[in-house]
C-alpha cells in the first residue's frame, strides 16, 4: 500500500504488512524492509534484549526508510512507555493488556495534556528536535501516536470489548502463543477454547471500529486471517526468516555437491 502513517492505517481494513525485528538492529534494516515492501514493522523490546539507547538509533533508520514503526516495550511502567514515545515511537505496542483499567493507565502514559498525563519532552527525538509552541506539539503527538494492545490472556479476553471501547486504543493485536498458554491449551491453535477466544477478540475489534493484529508464520495463514477480520498481518521475524531461507538453501547446495 501506497506510504501511510500507522494512525491512517489503523482507521482502514486493508491488509497492513509487516515484519517483527528482535534481532537485526542494523543501520540499513529500514531501508531493507521498505525495499522489500513492507508497510510497517514491529521493533521488539520484551524478548530481544533491546535497550532505549538502540531504539533511540534504530528509530531512526526507520524514519529515514519512511517505515511507521510499532514499538513494543516490555512492561505496562509508565517510564517505559514515555522514554518509548520521548524517543519518537510512532506506535507502540503493550504486552499481556487485561482490562479497561490498564489501557487506560497507557493512554495516560503515552498522551500529553488533554488526553493524557505524559511528563513533558519538547524539542527532542519524538518532535525532531525542533521548536514549537507547546499547543501544536501536544496536539502533534496526540494525534500521531497509535496504541495497540495485546491479548495474550484470559482476562484479557474477557475484557476485549472494554479495552476496544476505550479513546486512544487504536488496536488489538492477539499475542496466540501467550493466549494459548493462558487459556491451559499450550500451541493448540484449533482447541475449541482458543477459536472461540479469536472469535471473541475479533468482534470487539469489529464493534468499536479497531484495527486486529498479529503474527503470522506463513503467507498462506496471514491470509486466512486476513479473511478474519486480522488486518494488521506481521509476517515472521528477522531471525526465523534468514534461517530458515539460509537453512533451505545450505542443505540444497549439501545435497548437490555430493
């Protein structure tokens, strides 16, 4: 799709695409995805090992490439949702979301006044280190920052509708292997508990407007999905994508050099 912010994207059903990086925070990695066609990507801080130091950088490389970049942080802590936002996360993504409350307690961690009750950053790397009066950069951020929250549990489930009903949330993004877990049925992804969790979480989605996210291991999955109502589609990771493309081509030269 032709280049949006991740704000417009949330506000249509179009198949958004993507790529999940917990790896490779390298000076070209932006321009490598948008090359190869990305509409956006999921930067990682909850599994990668990732500090702010390299998303103040890596942001960068995004925004140079043109790329809306998701942020997920590792914790719900409100200094590490505004040091994602002060160092210019245009999205950002919340771990295991499970009720009203919580998102709640984000948006006002991630807005400036009125919206919210984020502590004041002006003139840095979110605003591009450019003056301003204060009004126009409240408004700026407000309206540029895109909330999705995961549901990667039972409760969170159980409080899909509250948590999509709630100003400020832009999406819900299923976290499947998390919610599996949570619901008792590790990595069955056909259990008749876990279907009916996606059915749930797919009709608050529906019904208050949001945008549906998740990864996907494959191309014809993502598909599947997408037919859903999942239209925030990450396709696989850095990591899996090189070895797996690696793996298939060494054992394919091994084979034929005997």
């Amino acid at each position: 799709m032709a280049d949006h912010s991740l704000k417009e994207m949330s506000r249509d059903r179009q198949a958004k695409l993507g790529h999940f990086i917990v790896e490779f925070a390298t000076p070209g990695i932006g321009h490598i995805l948008k090359s190869a066609g990305c509409d956006f990507v999921l930067f990682d801080l909850e599994h990668s090992g990732f500090g702010f130091e390299t998303v103040k950088s890596t942001l960068r490389y995004f925004e140079a490439a043109q790329l809306p970049a998701i942020v997920r942080v590792p914790s719900l802590e409100y200094h590490h949702i505004a040091r994602a936002m002060d160092m210019g996360a245009e999205g950002l993504m919340l771990p295991m979301v499970g009720n009203a409350n919580q998102a709640r307690h984000i948006v006002d961690s991630m807005k400036y006044h009125p919206a919210g009750k984020r502590g004041v950053a002006l003139q840095v790397a979110h605003d591009r280190y450019r003056p301003g009066a204060v009004t126009d950069k409240f408004t700026g951020a407000n309206s540029r920052s895109t909330l999705f929250c995961q549901i990667e549990t039972e409760e969170g489930v159980e409080n899909a509708e509250a948590i999509a009903a709630i100003e400020g949330v832009d999406a819900l993004w299923v976290g499947h292997f998390d919610l599996s877990v949570s619901l008792g049925v590790p990595g069955d992804f056909e259990h008749p508990k876990f279907r009916d969790a996606i059915e749930r979480t797919t009709a608050a989605a529906k019904k208050h407007g949001k945008a549906l996210g998740r990864l996907v291991p494959t191309v014809q999955q993502g598909i599947e999905l997408y037919a859903q109502g999942f239209d925030f589609l990450c396709y696989s990771g850095d990591v899996w994508v090189l070895h797996n493309a690696l793996a298939e081509a060494i054992n394919g030269l091994r084979d034929g050099c005997k």
